[in-house]
C-alpha cells in the first residue's frame, strides 16, 4: 500500500484530528472519515465545516496541479467544481459500505 505523507504540521500538533483518508483500490473509491467532531466540539453545523473541508481539498489539489504541471489553478478550481457538481447530480457509482462509529 502506497501512503501519503503526514504534515509535519500535524506530526507536531499533539492536538491533531486526520479527518479523511481516501483509497483507490480495486478498481474502487475507499474512504475513511471522522464525521461527528465539529457536532461535539464547535457550534458549526457538521455539513457546513465538510464542506469547508471539501472546498479546501479542492483549492489544494488546484495549487498542486498548477506547481506540478503548470495548470492554471483557477482554472482547475473550475473544473473540479464542475465535476463534484456533476457526480452529486449523477452519481458514477452508488455509495456502499458501512459506518463503524470508533469509540
């Protein structure tokens, strides 16, 4: 298994929360997510902080392809925003698995 780096940022911060890991792995998407802690910890709805987090990820993969390749990120933002429109109106694929609450 292939892994991505961890922040150092997050290495440091003793107080540090992975929300998300995302697979590509038998043909398929796998994700793991921690969803419940902005209910338990802030005054923030929890869809309104993923969604914070999911527009954040998606300026990150903009910047990324504009210092990878020399995409223009405003133009990428574009794109993936047409995209994630897309597959929420028309899903490729159905969502399957189970949620196992950790304790």
């Amino acid at each position: 298994m292939k892994q991505q780096p961890i922040p150092e940022a997050a290495v440091l911060d003793e107080n540090s929360v992975e929300m998300m890991r995302v697979w590509i792995a038998q043909k398929r998407l796998y994700t793991s997510l921690k969803v419940g802690m902005y209910k338990e910890t802030s005054k923030v709805p929890e869809e309104e902080a993923w969604g914070m987090i999911l527009a954040d990820a998606a300026r990150h993969v903009a910047d990324a392809l504009e210092k990878a390749y020399g995409a223009d990120a405003q133009e990428s933002l574009r794109a993936i925003r047409d995209a994630f429109a897309r597959e929420l109106a028309s899903p490729s694929t159905d969502v399957e698995g189970e949620f196992v609450e950790k304790q």
